[in-house]
C-alpha cells in the first residue's frame, strides 16, 4: 500500500555526532549508572524516503524497537489536557461534564475538539479551537511538566543498549517539541506528530509509519501506551503493546500486558513480550 509520507522529525544531535552504542537488546543487563554514548541523529527523510536507517538487525527475541506515546505514558499531561478544555470552554459559557473526559482521552486534537463542540453547542470553529487549546496547553507545560515515574530511566536503558527509540503522540508537532525540551531529545531515533499523518490514531498510521521509518517489522516492535486509543492504534498496527493506563481502564488481552507503572518496565520485560508474541 502506497501511503503519502508526511514529515517526520529526527532528534538533533546535541554537542556534535556521538558513536552508537552496538545494539545488545538488553543482552548485557544491567548497565545502568553513566550513559552510554548517544547515538547520532537519524538524517531527515526526503519525502519519497522509504526509511530513514537502514532495517534494524536483531537477534530473534529481541524488540528491533520500542514505541512509545507521550501524554499520560512518558509526560504527565493528560490532566493538563482536561484542565484546558474545561477551561477554555468555561470561557466560552460552557460547563464540561466528567463524562466527557473519557469520550476525549488519548485522541487526536481534531476528534476530541469537534466532539466538544457537539456536546456543548459551543460558536467556535474547529480550526479556531484548535489553535487555542493548543496555545493554552503549551502555555501549561511551560510552567513545569512532570515525567512519569520510571520514565527516564527506561529512556536512558533503551540508549545504553542501543534500541532505537521513538515519539509516537497524536499531539501536533509544536507541542511534541515543547516537550521534548523535558524528556531529551536524545533518547529519540525520531517523533512522529499527529498533525503530521493523514489518518493518526486510533489508526494504525502512526505506529507503521514509525516502524517503517526505523527499518523494523512492527511485530517486533513493543508499544507503550496509556489509552485505549492508543492501544487500539498500536494492535491494528500488529504491535506487541505495554498499556499504562492513565485515566480510563484498561483490560489485558492477547498480545497486551497491563502494568500499572513504568517502573515495571524494562528491558528483559520488553524482551520478554517479543517472545511471546513469536
């Protein structure tokens, strides 16, 4: 299937380019205590680019990458998320209700912001709320946003071990850089927005893009996701998945293990999934 590619961004070299690490998936745990050296930036694609590295190679067992969402899964954000709404919609003499919270969760700006619409009556274009949800998020987050625990850590072990990493978030680009300032930049093969995908999530879009980009086969790829919406996108994508829920619950099923925070998660447990989805 032939799909138009949209621009997907590569995390900028910080202080030159720096040697990558051989890829070890986890094999020589633990290691964790300085940082290994950072792999360097994937070279930007063109738009006619298949990938931007070559395919991954990785021992049978192994995850030839890991996903991961943002919101709620590595930036706790989520609220700050509802918190707007309910804010930008008391502005506009609207009250939210709880119940809507659910329905919006770890979906794409453009399906939250039409459904808020048509639940409230509210008299403002979709294009219009968008930019202001968006410009009053951004506005939160710039006075302090918190990583999840375990989250840096599982970050800095996927870098020592040579795993390519990726930022794979149905928030548009300029909120994906925002943040990236707090989870490092570093730690990214690359990040794909959901303004940046035809179809973004609960599609499979984003995650085959992303596996695609990176040279792996997406069965190989572990997803880490705290929605359901995500975790629909990761298993259409036909990817092992960690949820984390964040809001709403979620159940375990075949191919998706429930955790209850990513200090559960490492890399023999990520190990661990590949295998048993093979």
């Amino acid at each position: 299937m032939t799909r138009p590619q949209p621009r997907v961004e590569t995390s900028p070299t910080l202080g030159g380019a720096a040697s990558a690490p051989a890829f070890d998936g986890g094999a020589s745990l633990p290691v964790l205590g300085r940082r290994a050296a950072m792999p360097s930036a994937v070279p930007a694609a063109s738009p006619t680019t298949v990938r931007t590295t070559a395919p991954v190679v990785a021992p049978a067992g192994v995850p030839q990458a890991v996903l991961l969402d943002m919101d709620g899964t590595l930036v706790d954000t989520e609220g700050f998320w509802w918190e707007t709404e309910v804010e930008v919609f008391a502005e506009l003499g609207h009250e939210l209700a709880e119940e809507h919270r659910e329905v919006v969760v770890g979906g794409p700006m453009s399906r939250s912001a039409t459904y808020l619409i048509q639940a409230t009556g509210a008299d403002i274009s979709l294009a219009d709320l968008t930019v202001l949800l968006n410009t009053r998020f951004i506005e939160r987050v710039e006075r302090g946003v918190s990583l999840m625990p375990g989250a840096r850590r599982l970050l800095t072990e996927l870098v020592a071990h040579g795993v390519p990493a990726a930022l794979v978030s149905a928030s548009h680009r300029e909120v994906i850089d925002r943040m990236l300032v707090s989870l490092g930049p570093e730690h990214f093969a690359l990040t794909v927005a959901g303004d940046e995908v035809e179809r973004t999530k609960p599609h499979p879009d984003p995650y085959l893009l992303a596996a695609e980009r990176l040279g792996a086969d997406p069965r190989r790829c572990v997803v880490v996701e705290d929605t359901a919406t995500g975790v629909a996108s990761a298993e259409a994508a036909g990817c092992p998945v960690v949820a984390v829920p964040s809001v709403t619950h979620i159940e375990p099923a075949k191919g998706r293990t429930v955790v209850t925070s990513l200090e559960e998660v490492d890399l023999p447990f990520l190990r661990s999934l590949v295998t048993v989805a093979h």
